[in-house]
C-alpha cells in the first residue's frame, strides 16, 4: 500500500476521532524505556540530560489505567527509547498489562535491530497494530553509517522473519511500514528502498528530517540533512512561507516520557517544556493543564510561533481537513 494512502488513511482517523479531542487525547505517547542501542547522526538522545531508564510498572500502570478510563484509542510506546532494548520477559509484563486493559491500537516505533523471534512472536500475540521501522538506507553502508550501532542485514531478516510469522500464522497484524530519512547520505538510494520494500513490507515511505529543537545543527554531521518542508522550496526556487495554521499534535497528542514528565510535544527530547507530572497528576489534569490549553489558545489565533518550542520547529502538521480544534 502506498504512502499517499497511509497518509489518506490517517486524515481519516484524526477527522472522526476529532470530535473527542477535547475530553482525551487520541494519542499516548511514551517511553517504557529512554534506553536505545543506536547512535544515530541525526538523532539528539545523546545530548538527553534525564537518566536512560525504564518506566516504573507502578506508574506505567497507572497510566494504563488513566488512558482505559479516558477511552484513548492508541498507544505509542516509544518517545526516544528503543523499545527492543528491554528484556522479553519484562517487555511482556508492560504489553500483558495495555492488552489485558482495554481495546487499545499499539503503534511501535522500532530500528529493528533487536525485533527478534521472541519479540516479533509477543507483537503478533498481542495484536500491535503497526510497526514503523526506519532504517535510512537501501545499502548498508549508507544504512549503518548513518543509524550507528546498528545491523542492517540483521534488521532485514527481523522485518522479513516478523512478516512470515504473521503471515503463517493468518493475522492481519502488526501491520509493518519501512520508512527512510531523505538527507543527503540517503537521496541517492530512494529510488533503490522503495525497490527493495514495495511487495514486502505493508507501506514504504519517506520522510523529512525535523529540527528536533535546534539539537542537530550544532553537530557535525548537520551539513547534508533535508529538513521537512525544504524539499519543495528547493524545486519551487521559493523561500517557504511562515506556518499560518494551527498544529495539530497540542489538541490530539499528549507525551510521557520515561520519568513520568509530560511535556507539550514528541520533539522535546530534553524535557525543557514540561507541562506535567504523572507522579502527582492524572492524564485527564495534564491534558486539561493551564499550559496545554494556552499553547492550544496560541494555535487557534496563528500566534504559535509565539511559542518558544513551535518557535524552533519546522515539522508543524497541519490540521486534518474538518478536524476539530477548540480553545480554552
């Protein structure tokens, strides 16, 4: 299935859940663990100040608890940990819990190095509904040079070995997606990903490379990334015009991280926008926070700039079309 399509299918989603968005989020992201066993160029996490560690199970459930009470269609346990990092029977104890209380939708964000037999049998057990693999690379010279730490042929297999798994076994889930980061290392292999995926995989897609709050540029390996939104400018000739539309992620997405902190959007790596403490808060005080509905406030008036973290950012996503926004 195409990207466009994946794309079509998730307008769809957020026009229908839209109407709910107001009493919970359609989204939960969090980390079950801040740990990762990549180093990849592009990526901020080595610069993370917070400790690398797993979610409490006690808290972990209560925020189970809280997203069931809430009625939260999907679950995205991954923020900046590598969810494969975590030893399979500790892994199962966290899934036997979200699938034990209530009719969540798993999405896992994976590099795939670690998604083997043991893990991708638990996925398929416990229905998770999508996989996103990203791999940056159709070769693995540029795959590994970039995503460092890294296996490629290794995470091949994984990908592969899952899909059989699923298939011979007559589930429809996980659904798998194989995406790459289109920078400069990458450009030259689009053509060849999208050869070497389509018949495979469920979807295959590209993406842009976002700011992640400034982190990237002071590396030395910033020269080169393709930044969401410069790909059109480039073949238009035109400097993009300034965001002028709400960003969706405040009204459908909430984010904890490992600790416990929520913060106000996936891309605060660093924990420097706080908006949150499910120690002490329930998911419903956190969505409904002073902050939140503020930020939301700036959104709906194009004032989102205003905004010190959306100042900084160049991956704002617009509205689905009819999506419904509100304001404090």
């Amino acid at each position: 299935m195409s990207e466009v399509v994946f794309k079509f299918k998730q307008m769809a989603k957020d026009f229908v859940q839209s109407r709910y968005w107001p009493s919970r989020p359609q989204y939960v992201n969090f980390e079950i663990s801040a740990a990762c066993d990549a180093r990849c160029i592009h990526c901020p996490r080595h610069e993370m100040d917070r400790p690398m560690k797993a979610m409490a199970m006690p808290l972990f459930r209560r925020m189970i608890d809280d997203c069931a009470m809430l009625g939260v269609p999907y679950l995205c346990p991954n923020g900046y940990g590598e969810i494969c990092t975590i030893p399979v029977p500790q892994l199962s104890e966290y899934f036997d819990y979200m699938t034990s209380s209530g009719n969540f939708k798993i999405i896992i964000n994976t590099n795939g190095n670690r998604m083997d037999d043991d893990r991708a049998e638990m996925f398929i057990r416990h229905g998770v509904k999508l996989i996103n693999v990203t791999i940056d690379g159709a070769t693995a010279a540029t795959a590994e040079s970039i995503r460092r730490n890294l296996d490629f042929d290794r995470i091949e297999r994984n990908i592969k070995a899952l899909i059989d798994k699923r298939d011979r076994a007559g589930k429809k889930y996980p659904k798998i997606r194989v995406g790459m980061v289109v920078m400069e290392q990458t450009l030259p292999e689009v053509d060849l990903f999208f050869r070497r995926w389509e018949g495979i995989a469920d979807y295959v897609g590209m993406g842009g490379f976002s700011t992640r709050l400034m982190s990237v540029e002071k590396s030395d390996h910033s020269e080169g990334l393709v930044r969401i939104g410069e790909m059109a400018a480039q073949e238009s000739e035109v400097e993009s015009p300034p965001q002028a539309s709400a960003c969706v992620l405040p009204f459908r997405d909430l984010n904890i991280w490992a600790d416990g902190k929520a913060v106000l959007c996936c891309e605060d790596w660093n924990e420097e926008h706080v908006v949150g403490d499910l120690s002490s808060q329930s998911l419903k005080e956190i969505w409904n926070s002073p902050r939140m509905n503020e930020v939301r406030e700036l959104h709906m008036l194009n004032r989102g700039h205003e905004v010190e973290l959306c100042a900084k950012c160049n991956n704002w996503q617009s509205p689905s079309r009819m999506a419904r926004l509100w304001s404090s």
